[in-house]
C-alpha cells in the first residue's frame, strides 16, 4: 500500500464557499469547514444568520468571511466569486446548498410564480454557482463541488412540485458536472437529505402539524436529523477521503428511502 501524506479531512490552507450558511445545514457545514482548518465564505441572504455563523466560527478560531448573496441572481454570484478570488486568490471546495421549500399545493393549484420562484432558487443557482465556481477549482488544478438535493429528488412527495422537480433537476446538473470535469480533477457529487431539524423544517411544521406527525413518523430511525449530521456527509465528499467519488448522490435520511 503507498503511503501518503495527505491527512483525511483535512482543509488546512483550503478556500471553501459555503451557501445558505446562515442556518441550518450550511451553518453546520461551515463550521466543519472552519473546525478543520479552512478559509470558509459563507453566502446568504440572510444577515442576521450570517452574522451569528462568523461569530460561531470566530469563537472557535476558525477563518471566515460573509457575503450577503442572492444565489439566483447572475450579477451577484458572479461579483462572489470575483471576490473570492480578490482577497483569498483560489477556490479549492464549493457546497451550493441554498434552497427553500415553496408552498404545498396540487400540481393543478400551483402558482405559476412560487413554481418559478422555486425553480429559481433550488436549481438556477446551483447553474449560477458552478458556472462561475469551475473556472476557479480548474486554475487551482483541482477540487470539489457539492451541492444540496433532497430525498425529494429521488421520490414524489405530494404538493411539492416545484421543489421536487429542482432537486430531481439538481441531481442531473450534478452528473453533468461530475462528468465534465473529472478529467479536469474538479469532483462533483450531490448531498441527499431526507427530513433534518433546521429552521426550514420546523417552519414547515408550524404551518402543518400533520406535515411533522406524518413525516416523523414514517422514518425508521422514528426521529429528524440533526444539522450535523448531514452536513457531515458534505464535508466527506468535499474530503480527500472522497478522491475517487464521482457523480454520486449520499443520502442521508435515516433510512427514510429504504
Ligand atoms: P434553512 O432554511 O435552515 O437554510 C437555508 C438557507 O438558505 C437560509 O439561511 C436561507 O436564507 C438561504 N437562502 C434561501 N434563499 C437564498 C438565496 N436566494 N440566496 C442565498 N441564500 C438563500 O434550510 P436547511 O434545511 O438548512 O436547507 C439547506 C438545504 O438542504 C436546502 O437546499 C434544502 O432544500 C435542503 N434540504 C433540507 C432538508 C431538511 O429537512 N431540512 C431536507 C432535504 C433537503
């Protein structure tokens, strides 16, 4: 067996960018990001949340800086990563993981505008991102993209039409970017979480009891996910551990899709 100096999980001198690191899942990935050694960008449009992240990471000793980012919108992502590569010079790991749920309606019932909305923030950006994230990770001779689908995007969960035809459509764009850069040593892979106890979630919840009853319920693990727990899965793939993991999807769901 050769031998190798490369420590496992190690982001020591690596620029990551992190999306939707205001709450939730991306804060937790951030974290991790931070914990192990990296530069960690952390984008949203929620300030308050971004604020306490950096403060999270600062307290810990660990390198950040916050970008106030509309993830679906060309100009903004694009002058992101111009910034990027301002200050910090490279991108070495990107975790498009911004995304919001919309509204549970019947596909007959579904307002053109929240369908768009949706599609804009859950799929357009993970385009946006990896549009203008490739360049970087290639002059940088190499890296790793992940970006956030769901379990909605492997199953057909009624009354979210619009969110799970751009995570299913998330999962296609990750394929297609895993298969042209490989040779380019850019990997890109999904992250695939089923229901996770993030302030998405329980806003889901408060709006429809039923919603959690039901969905808690039919996990065998008879319990959510914790933030860490899945975000865990991201920062693996983005890993050195993960050199040879291309195109794929983990599911992290507590066996929900078994
Ligand atoms: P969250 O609501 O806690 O965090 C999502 C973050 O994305 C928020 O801080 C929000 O401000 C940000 N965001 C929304 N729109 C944005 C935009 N246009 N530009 C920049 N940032 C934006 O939700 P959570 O649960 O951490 O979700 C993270 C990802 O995981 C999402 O893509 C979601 O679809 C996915 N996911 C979550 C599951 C769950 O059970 N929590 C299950 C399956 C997938």
């Amino acid at each position: 067996m050769s031998s190798t100096s490369t420590v496992p999980n190690d982001f020591r001198d690596k620029v990551v960018l992190v999306t939707g690191a205001g709450s939730g899942i991306g804060r937790e990935a951030a974290r991790s990001f931070a914990a192990r050694g990296a530069l960690v960008y952390c984008a949203d449009i929620n300030d308050r949340g971004l604020a306490e992240t950096q403060s999270l990471i600062t307290k810990a000793s660990g390198k950040v800086q916050i970008a106030h980012t509309d993830v679906s919108v060309e100009e903004e992502v694009s002058s992101l990563l111009s910034r990027i590569d301002k200050e910090a010079g490279r991108l070495d790991v990107a975790f498009n993981n911004a995304g919001i749920t919309g509204g549970a309606h019947r596909i007959e019932e579904y307002p053109m505008d929240d369908f768009d909305k949706v599609l804009r923030v859950n799929l357009k950006s993970v385009f946006l991102c990896m549009k203008y994230e490739l360049p970087l990770l290639k002059r940088g001779g190499g890296g790793a993209i992940c970006n956030t689908a769901s379990v909605a995007a492997i199953t057909g969960p009624g009354g979210m039409c619009a969110y799970a035809a751009s995570k299913h459509a998330v999962l296609g764009l990750t394929r297609v970017a895993a298969m042209e850069n490989a040779a380019h040593k850019v990997r890109v892979n999904a992250l695939v979480p089923g229901w996770t106890d993030t302030p998405m979630v329980r806003a889901e919840s408060a709006q429809n009891p039923a919603f959690a009853k039901h969905g808690l319920s039919a996990i065998p693990a008879k319990r959510g996910g914790q933030p860490s727990e899945v975000a865990a899965a991201a920062v693996w793939l983005c890993s050195s551990e993960a050199s040879y993991v291309m195109g794929q999807m983990i599911v992290v769901d507590g066996g929900m899709t078994i």
